[in-house]
C-alpha cells in the first residue's frame, strides 16, 4: 500500500482548520508522469497534493486540485516536512520544480521553510480599513481578482488579519495561502503573524534579507481516509502493471 497522509497546515490556535495537503509518498522506481500526478490530484480533489518522488533527497512535485502544477507553495510544503518527520524520515531541505527550499522543524512543532518571496504567484494585495471589515467578506471587493486583502491587528506586534481569493483560475478561498503572505512580508519590511481564512489559520513569517523569507507554522496530520488511500493505491497499482 502506497504511504499517503492528509495534512492540514496553518492550523488556528486550536489547532483546527488550516489548509490541507495530501502527501504521497510514491513506490520505489514508480514511473509515473506530470500528466497522471496532475489527473490523480485532480481527480482527488485535496487543495494540494505532494509526490514525494525521492524522499532521501527531497524531491517533490506539487499538484493543485484545480488543474495546475504548483511550482513552490507553502502551505503543502510545510505539510511534507511534517509528514516525513512523522515517519521518521526528517528533512533539512525539500526540491520542487522551483528550486530548492530550507526547512526545519522546531522542538515546539512548528515548521519552517526559507524560500525566495519572488517564487510566489503575483499576488495582489489590498489593505482594508479594519480587520472586523475583513472577517465580514463573502469575496474579493469589486474589480479585484488573486488577491490578498489585509488590514493591521496590532502594528507593533506585526500582527496582520487577511484573507485571499483568486476567481481567474478557478480558485475560491483560500483559508491559508503562505506565498502571498511571504510577499506581504517583503512589503511590510518586518515579521508577521498573520491570522488568515475563515478560521483563522496562523501564518508565521520573517523577513532573512530582501529576497529570502522564513514561512512558518504549525501542522496537524490527520486519521488516514480509507478512500483516498484506496484511490492512491489503485493509481499505483495501475502503474505498475502498465
């Protein structure tokens, strides 16, 4: 049975919601195609789903649910680092199509990758009057389209309420989108504690220099679900006798 595991990132203070992230953990000498990960992720309909291709040099390919490969993403990155220290296999460094990304996992739980802002969608973002603005929203204000809006919690602490939407490629809300905030985080000159989504997913940022940000937060792998394993197992399977 091929590994795979729903992670969810960016978990609130609760440790609930976040964003989730199905990590597959693929067989040994799996010959498998762009084109058959993005059908299965597709298919699966999990927001995102990482392939670990080769987990000892952390090779990986990201899939989103709606249709498109993913070159850099935070939210199902942190969620691998996770995974693989679940299974006793911890990284200090990750390979998706982008490029490579540092991690780390600290004793506390949280994770944290350094990637350059820059790897990020060109995310828009809008900054609204009050934070209780925000939390009434049911989309994007009018002429508006993949972006984050933001307003100040409490500016000395950098703490930020946001929330993201981006209607063009088929993308509703996203409770906890790290990439904008890693961009927000170069804008703002400082680090941030950003309080996103719906539910309040915690997106913890900093600053290293002008092009590298740490992204960080706190992950949560969930009970396996017999029908997605089935489906990852099928897949392979499949695979395998082609």
């Amino acid at each position: 049975m091929t590994v795979c595991m729903l992670t969810r990132a960016f978990v609130n203070a609760d440790g609930e919601f976040g964003n989730p992230a199905l990590v597959v953990i693929e067989p040994d000498g799996a010959s498998v195609t762009a084109d058959q990960r993005q059908a299965l992720a597709t298919r699966l309909g999990v927001p995102a789903t990482v392939f670990v291709r080769d987990a000892a040099r952390g090779v990986v390919a990201i899939h989103a649910s709606y249709g498109q490969a993913i070159r850099f993403g935070g939210h199902p990155l942190l969620a691998t680092v996770e995974v693989l220290h679940r299974l006793g296999s911890p990284v200090t460094g990750l390979v998706p199509k982008a490029g490579p990304v540092a991690c780390r996992r600290d004793k506390d739980g949280t994770v944290w990758i350094t990637a350059p802002a820059a790897w990020s969608k060109p995310w828009r973002h809008l900054e609204m009057d009050r934070p209780e603005t925000i939390d009434t929203l049911t989309g994007l204000p009018e002429g508006e389209d993949f972006t984050q809006v933001w307003a100040w919690m409490d500016r000395t602490a950098g703490r930020v309420r946001a929330r993201l939407w981006a209607p063009r490629i088929g993308k509703g809300e996203d409770e906890a989108c790290g990439s904008a905030s890693m961009l927000l985080t170069l804008k703002l000159g400082g680090p941030l504690e950003v309080v996103h989504g719906r539910h309040g997913a915690i997106i913890r940022t900093n600053p290293v220099d002008d092009v590298l940000v740490e992204l960080g937060g706190r992950c949560v792998v969930d009970p396996a679900d017999p029908e997605l394993t089935a489906q990852v197992t099928d897949f392979y399977e499949q695979v395998a006798e082609a």
